[in-house]
C-alpha cells in the first residue's frame, strides 16, 4: 500500500506523519492509561482557558487553514480543537477503547488533528491519498449519518474512492477503530507551518503507547508530503 499527496494540493504545503502499528491489544483497558488522560486534562485546565484557545499559536494556525478552505472553524472544529474544548467545558476527553484513547491524548497534547484506521476495514487496497474532494461525494462520519461534501473539502481516501477522514476534522464510520482492531494506520494531520518535528513527535507518542501499554509493534512510519510516500505492507 502506498500513501502520498496529491500534486493538486502541492498549494497548501501539507505534511502527513503517518504509522502503522501491528498486534495490538486493544481489547483490555490498561490502568496506566486513566492517570496518562488525567494528567493531560489537569496540564489543559491549568494551562488554557477557551477565550485564550483561539490565540494559541497551533489552533490559530489550523483554524487558518479552514478559514484559506472556505470553512468556518467556529462550526467545523479542527479534531483537537474540539477536545481541548470538551476539557475545557468540564466534560473530559470520551473513554471509547484504549487506541482511540491514546490517539486523543496525543492529539490534546500536540495541539494536532490525529487519525486512526483499522487496516482490517481498509483490506487490500493500491493506494491512500489525500486530495480534495468532489461536490456531492458521500462521507460517513463517526457516529452521524451520511453527509455531501463540497470541493473545497479535503479527504483522505482510498483508491476505490472509500474516504476514510475529512481534513484535518473527522474520521469515517467505515474504518473506525474497535476492540477487535490490530493493526491501525496512524495519520498525525500536519498544515503549512506546523513543524514535521511536532507531528512526528506526537505519533511516536502514540507508537510508543502502543508498544508499552498495547502489545503493538511499529511496522513503519515517517512523513509524507508532496515529495515523499509512503509504501507498506502488512501481511494477510
């Protein structure tokens, strides 16, 4: 399987770090995780408040972004934007399965959109590719119902047209992570002006999560960019 961005995109200057983790675990709740989720939201809720949010350097960079789109980022959040907020506002970060988990804690700590992907759901496909959407094309979201989206939309999306994530804001029911998940496509969601260093720094917190809490085995990773690709492959 090959990742890459599309040449339409090479305008927005966008970077993916992108992983793949093998036999994980994630059917069993480690304990080390709850004091891991309690310490991010204790460093949010004394180091944030949502009026200074939209100031922060890599939220004012992301909403940006959406705002260069088209988009408005008050009504469509960047992914870990929308976390912080949910600290922020008493709620606490969701408790859906212990991948998911670690992904959103990266995500709150890093400041950037996280995506995680079952391999299993994807199967076997040529290529992933992120580039911009058609009008009218069908997306899933994560626990809503079908929705159209527009060209000034960008998707990550398999070669047969399956889009796996809305960028840098939402994931697809169709490959969402579960208990039963062990091999996870990892996509830390980089702009223009975010540093690879801060992306790979994030999804090597994950992998390392991973591997100590998880049982999981990283198969690969690295940036991906207008210039460079990724290419694994996982065994049947």
């Amino acid at each position: 399987m090959r990742i890459f961005i599309h040449s339409s995109l090479s305008d927005l200057e966008l970077s993916m770090a992108v992983g793949v983790v093998v036999g994980v675990n994630n059917r069993v709740n480690p304990p080390e995780l709850s004091k891991i989720i309690s310490d991010v939201e204790a460093n949010v809720k004394g180091s944030m408040s949502i009026e200074s949010l939209k100031d922060d350097e890599l939220i004012r960079l992301y909403r940006n972004f959406y705002w260069r789109l088209g988009i408005d980022p008050t009504k469509q959040r960047p992914a870990q934007e929308a976390l912080i907020r949910r600290i922020l506002k008493g709620d606490g970060l969701p408790r859906i399965n212990p991948l998911v988990d670690i992904g959103n804690v990266a995500s709150v700590k890093y400041k950037v959109p996280i995506g995680l992907y079952d391999l299993r759901r994807i199967g076997q496909v040529e290529y992933i590719v992120l580039r911009r959407a058609a009008d009218g094309e069908l997306f899933t979201p994560l626990g809503s119902p079908k929705m159209e989206l527009s060209r000034n939309q960008i998707v990550l999306a398999t070669n047969d047209g399956r889009i796996l994530h809305v960028y840098p804001y939402r994931d697809s029911e169709l490959t969402k992570v579960d208990e039963f998940t062990s091999d996870v496509l990892i996509v830390v969601a980089g702009i223009k002006n975010v540093n690879d260093n801060v992306l790979l720094n994030a999804l090597s917190e994950i992998e390392a999560l991973c591997e100590s809490l998880l049982n999981g085995k990283v198969l690969t990773h690295g940036i991906v960019n207008n210039s460079r690709s990724l290419e694994f492959n996982i065994k049947a």
